[in-house]
C-alpha cells in the first residue's frame, strides 16, 4: 500500500538545502509501479509495450528510470519529442507521438525519423499526404486516434469520430496515399473513465473499428492509452468508490477482450500510455506553515506553496495530506477544530485546502501526497517560481530539478528588434 515515509527530521534536512517547500521523488515507487504494471499485462498479453505519458511530469530523471526498465515515451509536442530524443535518447522508433496540433515540419521529421504519429485529425492525414508525395520512394506507418461512445457518458473532442462513413474516408484516404499504411488505432478517454467498465468499452471501440478497418487482416498495434488509477492514498480512493481496480484487473480484463476477437488472427502489439498510475504515487509537495491566524472565527494556516503547485487536473477530490508537526506533543484538539490553507500567492482563492479537521501550528509541514502527476509541469511562475524536486537516490540526496531563480524565468524575455517585412503603423500612413 502507499505509505509516505518521510519524517519531520528528514525534511527539515532537506529544507536545509534552501527553501522549505519543494517536491520529493520516490524513485523506488516509480520503479516498482513501472515493474508491476508491466508484470501485470505480459502476464496476460506477451506482445505488449508500455510508453510513458511525458506530459504528465517529463522530469529527466523519471523519463531516464523508466526508459531504463523498457519503457517507451508518449509524446504530444514538438517540444516533448525534442526531451524524449535529445535529452532522454529515445530512439524514435520508441515514440509515440499524439497531440491534436502539431506543424507541417514536424509532422514530416516524425515521418522521416520514424516516430509513430497517431494521426488526431484530418488535417494531419492531408500533411501526411503532402509529405508523402514529396518522398515517393519510402514507405510510412501510421496509426489514427478515434473517438466514439463509451460508458459512463464520457465524451472525447479528440481524434477521428469512428464512425462508418469516417473509417470509409479513411480507407480511401489510405487507397491513395500508397506509400504510407495506417496499421493501427488509438484512443484515450481522461479522467473520469478509470473503470473497468470504461476500459471494456474503450477497447471494444478499437476493437469494433480494427475489425471494420482491417476486415481479414490484424492491426499491427492496438493502443488503448492512459487513465488507469494507480496505488493512492484511501483517503483519495475512496473518494473514488470502493474497490478500485487494480493492475491486474485492468490486465485482465483488456487482454481478454483482445484475445476473444483474434483467436483466429495474428495479436497485435497492445500499446499502454500511463502518466498518473506511473508517477502520482511516487512524489509528494512539501510546504511549511508561516502562521497560523484567526479571521472572523476561520483558523487560516498560510503555507509557502499554491494551488499552482497541488491543484491540476483535480475534479473537485479533497487533495490526500499528511502533517508533519514539528511539536507532536504540542497539538491538541483545542488549537483548533480545523482550518484552511491558503496560498502564498495574492489571489484571494488561491486556497489550497478547505475545512481540514484537526489542529494545525506555524512550524508544522504539510506533505500533499499523489503530487507526481501535473504538478511541476503545469506550475506557472506566478508570484513565485517553481520549486526544487528532491529524491533519493543510491541512499544520497539528489536534486532532481533545482528551485527556479527571477532569472531563469526571464531568460526568455528580450528587447531585440526583428526585422520584418511588414511595414510600422507610422510607415502606413505615410504611404
Ligand atoms: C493521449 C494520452 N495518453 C495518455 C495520457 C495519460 O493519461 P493518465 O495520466 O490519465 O494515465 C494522456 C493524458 O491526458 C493522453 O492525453
């Protein structure tokens, strides 16, 4: 089960580094959600690749563990792709690149690099094309992501509606574009859709569609996305019902339904696209509480960290914490009933916590837990820059990212003139 292991000490140990909040990296959590989602599928489906959603925390060192233990990167941005290859040494032909826009040269290195672009919209089909046509000689693969009805009401703006006149538009699109084969499907549905009962209807969609698309032939791949929940604190799981399931259960479940419709054909490779189930569970947001105040009968307690760095992504779930008190002895129920905690940003609703019950003091740590996902990434530099990530590593502390300084963040602020062919509004009126 998830367990945080720190101490009041081995974070004061670390605030000594420089700042009193920041993020912890388990490393060995990461490792070991990695080990099992995997065990948990190829025990079920021997042809079966996970690619990590480098959206959801792209910190080098979890890519660089990950890649190490197998792993492929999912990626939907030039920007992305460039840390997946340049930085982590991905090889393209390890990539999986989705995203619903992306520009004609990127599209074309993909294809000349060999990266597996699933193809989001039609727009990307008619670059495919054009670029095709300009390499007539090659030969390309492609996948396309669809978007269909699945259980639970969950409705998804992306991909190709996989509808019968669409997979039609599709097959005459491959008639004629010779030289690149779409040979496979994709989909992704977030958030709210971790049920089994949306995963059956997930890949029945890919399913249903592969059959229609491919007729007597096999896909090469399925590709089912992300969403699964992973290993999390009860105090979120039950905020999501009860029984949860688990790596295995997801295994289970989408490999059967693989098997049942190709047991007279080739299995596809199955592709998976974790990024919360991989890394939510595996880093913590750290912060200390400055004071404690009174304002109209509400216990306010102000930490140094903001909804910017806990709040994405969350659908309105009461965020899991734990408190660190620097004086266990000292807490009582009469300090307070329970409290707030508010942001060190100006924005009056920067509040991270509402109606927390317990007793709260200036001194005392709050550790948010399940922080991996969407957190660092999505941090802005408002009011304050993002925090250092720390993690152990080989018993050593190690840091992961460093704290953010003023001139990190306007390093990318300048005053240069750029010489343009559009003429000044001064000009204009002259003429
Ligand atoms: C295409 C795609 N794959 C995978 C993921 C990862 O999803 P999760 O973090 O829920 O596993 C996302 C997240 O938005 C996504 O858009």
């Amino acid at each position: 089960m998830y367990q945080n292991n720190l101490s009041y000490v081995q974070l004061q140990a670390i605030e000594k580094q420089g700042a009193s909040a920041f993020y912890f990296l388990d490393m060995e959590k990461l490792k070991s959600n990695y080990q099992q989602l995997h065990q948990a599928f190829s025990n079920e489906y021997e042809n079966c690749q996970i690619a990590y959603s480098f959206k959801t925390n792209y910190a080098p060192m979890i890519c660089d563990l990950l890649k190490s233990l197998g792993c492929w990167a999912e990626v939907v941005s030039a920007m992305e792709y460039d840390i997946a290859t340049q930085v982590v040494g991905y090889d393209p032909q390890q990539i999986i690149v989705n995203g619903p826009l992306h520009e004609a040269e990127f599209i074309e290195r993909l294809l000349l690099e060999g990266a597996l672009i699933n193809a989001d919209a039609w727009y990307i089909l008619d670059e495919i094309a054009k670029i095709c046509g300009k390499y007539p000689k090659q030969q390309f693969q492609i996948g396309v992501r669809l978007s269909y009805n699945i259980k639970e009401g969950v409705f998804s703006r992306f991909g190709i509606n996989s509808t019968q006149q669409n997979l039609q538009r599709l097959s005459d699109w491959q008639t004629i574009v010779g030289n690149c084969e779409i040979i496979g499907f994709h989909s992704h549905f977030s958030n709210s859709s971790r049920s089994l009962n949306c995963f059956d209807s997930r890949v029945s969609g890919l399913l249903i569609a592969s059959e229609c698309y491919f007729e007597k032939k096999a896909p090469q791949f399925i590709n089912i996305g992300g969403g699964f929940f992973g290993d999390m604190p009860t105090s979120l799981a039950n905020q999501y019902g009860k029984n949860l399931p688990n790596f295995i259960d997801y295994a289970k479940q989408i490999c059967n339904n693989i098997k049942k419709r190709f047991v007279t054909k080739k299995l596809p490779k199955l592709l998976l696209e974790p990024g919360t189930a991989l890394v939510a569970n595996a880093m913590v947001f750290v912060c200390k509480v400055y004071e404690v105040k009174q304002i109209e009968g509400k216990t306010i307690a102000l930490v140094n960290g903001s909804n910017h760095n806990v709040n994405h992504k969350w659908q309105g779930e009461s965020l899991p914490i734990e408190i660190l008190r620097q004086n266990p002895d000292q807490a009582s129920n009469s300090d307070s009933a329970c409290f707030d905690i508010v942001a060190n940003t100006c924005i009056e609703k920067d509040v991270l916590c509402t109606d927390v019950s317990g007793s709260i003091r200036a001194g005392d740590y709050i550790v948010f837990q399940y922080m991996g996902g969407y957190s660092n990434v999505l941090k802005q530099p408002f009011i304050h820059p993002c925090q250092a990530i720390y993690a152990i590593q080989n018993e050593q502390l190690v840091v992961v990212k460093r704290q953010e300084t003023a001139t990190d963040i306007l390093a990318s602020y300048t005053c240069k003139e750029i010489a343009t062919e559009a003429s000044s509004p001064n000009e204009k009126t002259n003429n």
